[in-house]
C-alpha cells in the first residue's frame, strides 16, 4: 500500500512546520517508507508536532558517486537514502563507513548535534552510536531474540543495554522484554478512527468508485482481509477455508513481503487485490461481511499486536481471528476466535447471522476498543516517555524522573495483565 501525499495527508496531520523550534528526532527503519502506511508513518507523522523527523532507510546500490537523497514525505518528516557504491544488502557493516559519513555531513548542514535516535532493528545500531544520541529508543517490532552466536543478537543486547526507552509493539513482545530492560512500555498498534470509519454509501471520492468497481461482478458474502502479506498469514488455512466454502469470496489486499508470488493458494473464491493506497481501505471493507485475521499464531507469538484489528473494528465490521495472542488479550470479548479451518469457517457464519441486541452491544463494545486506542493517544504517551531527554542537555539523561517510573510500573501492571491473558 502506498502513503498518501503529504497534501493527502489526515486533517489532523495537517500543521505548519516551524521545524528548527523542535528537537531532532533521527530514525533508523528497515521498512522503506513508502511500501505500506502502518506503525512508523502512524506514529512518526505525529511525532513530527513536536520533533524534526529525519527517516533513514536502508541504503541503494549506484554506480556514481556516494550521495545522499532527502526526500520531504510529510510536515515535518525527510526520509534520507544513502546511495553508495556498496552493494551488501541492508544496514550491512560494509555499509557503514559511507553511510556514516553521508549522514554526519547532512546533519551537520542542518544543524543537527546529538539528537534524539530511534530504532526498529538493532542492525543499525552502529549508525545510531556513530551519531552521539542524547538518548536511544528502541521500538521493538519484531522478534525480541535473535539467535544465539549472530551478530544482530550482539547488536540486540547491546540495543538492550543502551536504549533509554524500550517500545513493545504488543503484550507477546512486552512480555519477552519486560525483564531484559527496566524501562520497556507497551505501546500497542493503534488506530485512526476517522480515517476508517464506514463512508457514505453513494460517496463520490475517488477511492469509493474505484472499490464499487472492484466488487461489482463479485457476489456476496465477502470476506475480507488487507495488509501486509508476509509469514504472518496463514495461506494453507486460506486454502482450505477458501475450499469449505465455493460459495464464498475470499478477497485479501496488500503487497507482499517475504513471501513469492507462487506460494499463494489459486482457487476461484479466492481473490488477490494486490497492494492498495491507504486512502481505499476504509471503501474496500465497507463491501465485506466479514473482517479476517487468517494469521498463524505461532508466527505472531513474538510480532507486534496485529494492526488491521482495530482498522477492522473502527469500520463497524464483524471480525474473526485466529487465536493469536495478542487479538485475543486486546480484544477478545469483542473480535471472534476460532482455531482451524472447520472452526473459523463456523465463526464467519455465526458472524454473518448476528443480529440483535448481541449485535448491537458487539459494535458499541468496539468503538470503545477503538477510540480508547487511537494513535494520537499512543504518540502521546511515547512523547511524554521521550520529553525529559528531548529537552536536557545531552550527556544528562538515563535517570528516570520519579514520575516516569511511576507510569512505567503502571503501564507495566496493565500490559503484564494483557499479556498474561
């Protein structure tokens, strides 16, 4: 999926810049910006109200001359790509020389000294020490343990030791790092409300033509699921749902990674949308019946709270999962489980003849989930975890405030109870 223009940006992430009045805020992501809108550009375009956010990704092969490519993607965020003549893939060690250099000779022409750092993967941490931070934050999207004996479990606990602030993505990762750091927070995915509540039926936009178009020739009941195809998702037990029932239509949207296009399940009922912008996901759902999360739970044991969950919900949709985790600890009283083919293929039927007050109480149960978990209200809270070493002077940071230690142990007793659900 694509992220939209800045111009396209939500009302709410609409604001003038004034950026040499904020702290930087420099970010280390092994996910390119613009291949789906979700957790990072959640957060970070938020961020950027009270942060000047450089985004640095992963670095291109060119055959020219080292250079630096900044890109403005939104008020207040720049993606930097490095371009070298290195080809190792990713935040490689061979990487680094260059990479440290190109960006040490950006920042300095911005006037950036010892900013806040952030990472998603530890594999580039080196980049991050080579800035000399004022205070390093870990948000911990993927698995808290890589294998024993690499060099990115080296990079792991070193991140563990040095990170200031430590974000868990969900109550599985929460719980994996509660007690390898002292200052970890949970920091669920979240949602935006107005962004996917159901649109008007007979709406003009663009994005709502292009979805009736989609689904025209397509006969209900629909089932379906967007976002990123990757280990996450179950294809066998799509398969064999998708065979169950010929007389259902299995549509999943979303670019894949990690997985090749051969390996998805061919059936006729089963339909693959491919990647779709941010701004038609409210429209596609709004044709569904039925929202799935047809995830493996073992994959998402250590993976940050499924994002689409929310999404789902805030469009007013039945929802049925597999037992994963972390969907069934956040909303288990609202969203349906069901563990194998024979048993979700029940879950989406039951879901599908609901009606009634049981019916209506699910839905009002789920705009509570929904507009208690938004991600102004995460980015909120991750400022007031990052202002007391966005605003000291550098060198001074890594003694809690008795206030923070406070809401670290309250966050802490609510996440542990999640994550022991």
């Amino acid at each position: 999926m694509n992220y939209p223009a800045a111009h396209a940006l939500p009302d709410c992430l609409v604001h003038h810049d004034g950026a040499q009045d904020r702290p930087p805020l420099v970010v280390f992501s092994a996910l390119r910006w613009n291949f789906d809108w979700q957790r990072a550009q959640q957060l970070l375009t938020r961020m950027a109200r009270h942060y000047r956010v450089f985004y640095v990704e992963e670095p291109h092969t060119t055959h020219k001359d080292p250079w630096l490519e900044a890109t403005r993607v939104a008020p207040g965020v720049e993606v930097l790509v490095a371009h070298t003549r290195c080809d190792a893939p990713g935040f490689h060690d061979d990487q680094f020389a260059e990479m440290t250099r190109l960006l040490a000779t950006f920042l300095d022409e911005r006037g950036v000294v010892d900013p806040l750092v952030w990472l998603d993967t530890p594999a580039a941490l080196p980049l991050a020490e080579a800035l000399r931070p004022r205070a390093l934050v870990w948000d911990c999207q993927g698995d808290a343990a890589a294998p024993a004996g690499t060099v990115l479990r080296a990079r792991e606990e070193r991140l563990l030791r040095l990170a200031d602030v430590v974000l868990a993505g969900g109550p599985s990762l929460y719980e994996a790092l509660r007690r390898r750091h002292s200052n970890v927070h949970c920091i669920a995915n979240a949602v935006d409300p107005a962004h996917f509540a159901p649109p008007a039926p007979t709406s003009k936009a663009i994005e709502a033509v292009s979805a009736r178009a989609i689904h025209a020739a397509i006969p209900n009941p629909r089932l379906g699921w967007f976002g990123v195809i990757d280990e996450r998702v179950d294809l066998g037990l799509l398969a064999r749902i998708a065979d169950l029932r010929p007389d259902w239509q299995f549509m999943l949207a979303g670019p894949l990674r990690g997985v090749a296009l051969e390996a998805l399940p061919q059936r006729g009922n089963l339909l693959w949308l491919g990647p779709q912008t941010y701004a038609i996901l409210p429209h596609l759902q709004a044709h569904w019946d039925v929202c799935m999360l047809p995830l493996d739970p073992d994959a998402c044991a250590r993976r940050p709270a499924p994002i689409e969950a929310l999404e789902y919900l805030a469009g007013e949709k039945s929802v049925v999962s597999t037992p994963v985790h972390d969907v069934s600890a956040l909303h288990g009283q609202i969203v349906r489980i069901a563990a194998g083919p024979e048993a979700f293929v029940e879950a989406c039927r039951a879901a599908m003849c609901e009606r009634g007050p049981l019916r209506r109480q699910r839905r009002i149960d789920a705009l509570i989930a929904v507009h208690s978990a938004t991600w102004d209200r995460a980015v909120e809270r991750v400022h007031k975890l990052l202002v007391e070493f966005a605003h000291e002077p550098a060198g001074v940071q890594g003694e809690l405030a008795p206030a923070l230690l406070a809401a670290a142990s309250r966050q802490a007793l609510q996440c542990g109870a999640a994550a022991g659900a």
